[in-house]
C-alpha cells in the first residue's frame, strides 16, 4: 500500500478539477445582445440574410464594393472591442464611444471618422412618466450618437432610449441612389436626423415660452418663476448640445475627408443650415427667458408693496378707534364730556367721519 504522503497530492489535484468541473463560469453578453442590425450593401441595396459582423466585412472585402452597417446600442467595453478588431477602429475612439458622455465632435483617425452627436427628445413642462412635477424632472432628455465611418464600414453607437436609428436606415434603404454614395451618405442621414429633431424641440419649446410669457404679463395671474429656471436649465442643456455641432459640420463642408465624397458635401450644407437656425432661437430662448424671470421678480415685488399698502391702509383705519378708545379709556376723575349725555354718540360719529375720510383718501390713491 502506498504512503498517505504519496496519495494526498493526488486527492488534492481531483478535487481542484472536480471544483473546476462543477462551478460555473460567469456568463459573457455577446456581442448579438447589443446588435441592433447588421446588413452588407451594394450598390445601395441591402444584400438578404442576417450577417455576422465579422462575416458582413469579409463579403464586403470579397466584392470589393459595397459597405457593412452595424448599428448597437449600449455596448461595454469588452463588446465593443470585439467589433473594434475586427474594423481596426481607434482605441481612443472607441473609449469615447463606450464610457459617453462626450461633446459633439469630429475626429479623423488615418483612414476612419468619429463623430459624436447629441440626440434631444423633448418631454415637455407638465407631468414627467414618474408622475414627477415640472420642477423635479427634466424637460429636455439627452442621448448621444457615435458614428464610426470608414471606406468600407459604417458603425453607429447609441446612448439612450430615444434616439432609435430604424427609421433613418429605412428611409435610407428607400433610396438606393443616395445610400450607394457610402457610409458617408449613412453620416448624412443620421446628422440630418439630429438636426431635425432639434428643430422640433425649439419649436416645442417656443410654444411653452410663449404660454409663459403670457401668463408672466397676465394681470393678477400665479407664474411660479421657479417653473422659468427649470426651461432656462432645460434650454441651456439644448444649447450644450447644439452650440459645439457647428465646427464639425462645417469641417464635413468644407473637405476635412477623403471620406465623404462632394457629392454628399453638398447635403452637409444644408444640415449645416438648419443647425444655424437652432442655435439662433436657442440663443433667443436664453434671452427670452432672462427677461421673463426678471419680469416675473418685478411682478412679485410689485405685488408685495401692494399687499404692504393695504396692511398699511387697514392699519391706519384700525389705529383711529384704537387711539380714541385709548384716550378715553384712562378712567380719570376730570375729562371734558365725561357727562355730557351726547358724548358717546359724538365719539362714535367722530371715528367714523375720521375713518370714512381716510378709507376714501385710500381709495384714491389706489392702496386699497
């Protein structure tokens, strides 16, 4: 029989690939989980089938023509890369498209593009899905697009649960001339996208302003000028979105990259046209609403000092009873008409003579 030293390394080496055996490894999302679409193009129309990513590139690679889109949403890290391998994108880039959070920006890495957009969805001033009052929940809701383009790739990345990409792809696969112009055209379709959203957010929000505005300059009306901060952070948050979008489209405009060809330049101009036009009524917006939170403080103020002129008139018609009460209230032995058998309705007559003067006298001057 062999020793007890000898069989013990023995017993612990089939315990270890026992414990190995029956305890489970932690699960891994795959990459498909955050997959939205994934389809190969060729001269502008969509090849059938459902495609790996990796197998998309391959085809395209193999034709050498056409594109590969892939659209996620909310990738990690480690998801991410695995995409990024494959398409050799940017270490730097990707952080930025995984951790969000970025300014809307354009960045040209050797032969790919990154841009960073901004997505709003407005929620308007009134009850949010919590139930939550104007004051305790935002009115403008952010998100980001990252787009990823290259010569044969296009890859978009959301943030958030309102900017959905479906209908920019079926507008785009509608419309085969225009999606055979490449991943740029994609670049177009989502930045043109962006920017209409912004302009039926302004448009929102012109609308609530104006009601404000109207009940600010109402006579005897209740605007709670915390509701006016509350838009006035709202808008500021649009304007953080908006403002910095302008250098990126006029760098697309003006030739930044081989990658977006003239043909699509020229639809860049237009985007680039109605985001100057947001940002003109955003700007109006900031001032709008500076001048309303200042009227609304006047209005407040002015409402004060008439609520201290009434106190005040009342005061006064009160302390004339109270003053003659108090004189012949002293209970001395010697005071004039203390006998005389008219001198109760004589004070009485006098109180109200006094009263009614300056009750009248108040009116007149608009305190009460």
């Amino acid at each position: 029989m062999p020793p007890l030293s000898s069989i013990r390394p023995v017993i612990r080496a089939a315990t270890r690939i026992s414990t190995r055996a029956t305890t489970p490894s932690p699960s891994r999302v795959p990459v498909s989980a955050h997959v939205v679409d994934c389809a190969v193009y060729v001269e502008g129309r969509r090849l059938p089938g459902r495609w790996a990513h990796d197998e998309a590139l391959a085809e395209v690679r193999r034709r050498e023509d056409g594109f590969v889109w892939i659209g996620l949403h909310e990738p990690d890290e480690e998801q991410l890369t695995s995409i990024a391998d494959v398409f050799g994108l940017h270490e730097l880039a990707v952080e930025d498209a995984v951790h969000a959070h970025q300014r809307p920006k354009l960045e040209r890495y050797e032969d790919m593009l990154f841009m960073v957009l901004k997505t709003v969805c407005y929620l308007g001033p009134g009850a949010g899905a919590s139930g939550q009052p104007a004051a305790e929940h935002e009115i403008v809701e952010t998100g980001e697009v990252m787009t990823f383009i290259g010569p044969d790739f296009a890859i978009t990345v959301r943030h958030g649960r309102h900017s959905s990409l479906r209908d920019v792809r079926n507008r785009l696969e509608a419309d085969p001339d225009q999606l055979a112009l490449g991943p740029a055209a994609v670049l177009h379709a989502i930045a043109d996208r962006v920017v209409d959203t912004y302009l039926e957010v302004t448009e929102a929000i012109e609308d609530d302003i104006d009601d404000m505005e109207a009940q600010v300059f109402t006579p005897r009306s209740t605007m709670n000028a915390e509701q006016i901060y509350v838009m006035k952070r709202e808008v500021l948050e649009l304007r953080r979105a908006v403002v910095p979008l302008a250098t990126p489209l006029r760098k697309l405009t003006e030739g930044y990259s081989a990658l977006v060809p003239h043909d699509v330049r020229s639809y860049f101009r237009d985007v680039e046209d109605h985001l100057v036009t947001v940002v003109e009524r955003v700007a109006g917006f900031n001032e709008l609403l500076t001048t309303l939170v200042d009227a609304s403080l006047a209005k407040i103020t002015m409402q004060q000092n008439n609520d201290m002129r009434k106190i005040t008139s009342y005061a006064a018609l009160i302390t004339v009873p109270t003053m003659i009460a108090g004189i012949y209230g002293m209970n001395f032995t010697y005071m004039p008409e203390l006998e005389h058998p008219l001198g109760y309705p004589a004070v009485l007559l006098a109180i109200v003579v006094i009263c009614s003067l300056l009750f009248r006298q108040f009116r007149r001057n608009h305190w009460l």
